[in-house]
C-alpha cells in the first residue's frame, strides 16, 4: 500500500537511511513497498541486499543465522522539476518497465531537457499523479490519481468520484521516521518531536539556498509523512477503504528481478574457459614475436607465470575484452594510450594493450595482478575526446 517511499538517495529532501527503511517496514509489519526516489534509483540495489540477507531460509531464519523478515520491493521514481514540483511517480511492474524508466530518466538527464508535464507512455509501468493534477477522464489505462489522508474531505465533495471510482488510489508517502514522544515538563501532557521533519527542511534550505523563515510551505513535505502499521493506515482511510485496496492492487501488480548474491559476470568470452586461455595464449605468442623476437628467455620467466596468475584470479576474459576494445580502436584507426599499472603485465604490452615495455623498465607483475589480491585490477586507456562516443557505443553494444 506504500506506493511512495525515499530514503536519503532522495537528495536534499529524504532523510531516513536505507537500513532504516527496511527496518521501519519490519517495525509496521509491511512485507512490500515501493522504492520510489526523487529523480534517481540508487538506493534500490542496497535495499534489494538488504531484502535479499533478510529472507527466511529453511529454519526460518536468514542465512546468517539471524532473524528473518520477508520485504519485497517495488522500484520506481518520483519525478519533480526543477522547481521541485511534484510531477508523478512512476512505478515499475518489471525489470522491462524499470528499464524504460531509467533510460527516460536518463535522456532528460543527459539532454538537460526539462520533464514534460505528463507522464510519457512507458510500457509496464504504472504512473501515480498527485490529487487533482490531472483531470480523471484524462487519464490513461496505467495511470491513476494519488490521494493523500489529509487530502479526504475534499475528494468527498469531489463529483469525479464516483464516475472515475477506479482511477483514485491511496498515496501515503514515507519520508521521516515517526516523531518522538515525550512529556512536556510544564504541563505534563505528550507533545511530539519531529527531528527528521526539521532536518528535512534544512536540506530543502540548502536546496533552494535561502532561510528556514523564507521556505515556502509546498517546498516542505508533510510532517505526517513516516510509515505506519496497517491497522493504523486503514484508519485513517477509514471513510474509503477502497483506495488503499486499488493501491495493493497495483503494488501487487510490481516487481523486481534481481538477485544480489548471484555473479552474473560472464566467465569466458569463447565458447569455454579452455577456449579463452587459449585464444589469449595465442594472440600473446603473436604479440611477443612482434615485440622480443624468437628468444623464449623472456617468455619462459614472465609470460608463463602472467598468464598461470591471470587464469588462476579469473582474469582470461578481462584480458580479452580489453584486448577486443584494442582490436577494434586500431580498425578505425583511433589513437589510444594505455597506462597506470596495466604497463606492469607482459601480456598486456605483447597485445598492445600498453606499448611500455615492463621487461626493459624493470616493472613488477605483481603490482597489477598477484595471487594475494583480493580486488580487481583496472586497465586504464585513455582515448582522443573525438572517438570517445564510438568506443562507448562499441563496448555496450
């Protein structure tokens, strides 16, 4: 039923860490939320993790022995311009729709264009707007109408209501942690501490770069803006239950993909990883006799014992991918260099990945690749500004 949920990805604005955020669904009772940032997605491989460590095993608890709690996600994005209007939240029904979204996201980025007042025809997806920002007969078969708790006496009175019934969900957005309760030492009665909500206007001054006694209030989000149980959220959309019915409904409708503790890295570029060892096994031999003749000195001490480490690490394929780049720059007749620790490999400098000869330079192997390191090494290659678009469009290609 939470179509709407930010955590401190949402800059300037969001304030909850994203460990907090699962725990707050834990403390509510949520199994399923929608991750829906401020114009970005990069809190939702983190929650994901999260999500995934925490999924009950066979005895019931996580992998790591603790207790479990089954949380499923949702992804999607809050778009808002540049003005920090709210727009509309898009959420995505599967990794199709997520991928949609994101390349949208990505072109107005990348084309500083401004985000169109209505939300683009997106595939898989659905597209919540806030009350009364569309008219209801306006709107298309995924996209809906967003109401808030506080927003209930006038969609009451609103005449649309009943005709368009279908097209009305609950929005209830999560921002803050609840406020904290205590007694006021005057009068003994509770009052409440909402420190989130006032760290939160902090980061809307320094947004907008002016003081908190100038913040306007629809800059601000709502103080009321923090999870809460199930039973509490049908109380307050008591009068009408049946708008946090159609949000289930859609959230139902959403989901991801996606397993973190899998390696989906490809492990062999060939048909196998005999085939890969020994294609670059052979494009090293043709390298090396360009590079130091038929003498087998050099090979026998260096190229043998590189070659056995970058098999040995799992880096046959990195090699070759690097190498295929190499192959392909040189076909277009691109100038490149290649340089940092990279010009330390033999094997790199024999298939032109570097033209720095380790052998005459006395460079160390070892400080680009050795069998005590534990994280990858990196082939830095730097290419003219000119053919940069080309060999991007290469490489995902």
């Amino acid at each position: 039923m939470y179509l709407n949920c930010h955590t401190g990805f949402s800059f300037k604005y969001g304030t909850l860490p994203i460990k907090t955020l699962f725990e707050e669904a834990k403390r509510c009772g949520i199994h399923k939320l929608a991750l829906t940032e401020i114009n970005n997605t990069a809190s939702y491989l983190e929650l994901l993790r999260i999500c995934y460590e925490n999924q009950p095993q066979a005895n019931g608890l996580t992998r790591y022995g603790k207790e479990a709690y089954p949380l499923t996600l949702a992804v999607g994005i809050e778009f808002r311009d540049k003005s920090q209007q709210l727009l509309y939240i898009i959420i995505a029904k599967n990794n199709s729709g997520f991928e949609l979204l994101n390349r949208f996201l990505s072109y107005h980025n990348r084309e500083d264009k401004p985000l169109p007042a209505r939300a683009p025809v997106l595939e898989n997806t659905f597209v919540v707007y806030p009350y009364q920002q569309v008219e209801p007969e306006k709107l298309r078969d995924n996209e809906f109408m967003g109401v808030g708790s506080h927003q209930l006496v006038a969609y009451a009175a609103d005449p649309s209501r009943e005709a368009f019934a279908p097209k009305f969900v609950a929005l209830h957005s999560v921002t803050f942690l609840p406020p904290e309760k205590s007694k006021d030492k005057k009068t003994g009665r509770d009052k409440f501490i909402y420190r989130d909500h006032n760290t939160h206007r902090l980061l809307r001054c320094i947004a907008h770069n002016t003081l908190l006694s100038k913040l306007p209030e629809h800059q601000q989000a709502r103080k009321d803006e923090y999870m809460l149980p199930e039973p509490e959220l049908r109380n307050r959309f008591a009068q009408f239950p049946d708008l946090l019915e159609r949000s289930r409904f859609l959230l139902d409708q959403c989901s991801i993909e996606c397993q973190p503790g899998q390696d989906k890295n490809k492990k062999h570029i060939r048909s196998s990883a005999e085939e890969d060892i020994e294609y670059l096994r052979a494009e090293t031999e043709k390298g090396y006799a360009l590079r130091y003749g038929t003498d087998r000195t050099i090979w026998n001490k260096h190229i043998e014992k590189e070659l056995r480490i970058i098999s040995q690490k799992g880096f046959i394929s990195y090699y070759l991918i690097t190498y295929d780049l190499i192959l392909f720059a040189r076909s277009k007749g691109y100038d490149f260099v290649g340089r940092g620790s990279g010009a330390n490999s033999t094997v790199a400098y024999c298939l032109g990945i570097t033209n720095v000869d380790p052998i005459e330079l006395d460079l160390y192997f070892e400080r680009f690749l050795n069998e005590e390191r534990v994280t990858p090494p990196d082939f830095d290659i730097d290419f003219s500004w000119d053919n940069r678009d080309a060999i991007y469009e290469y490489l995902f290609n």
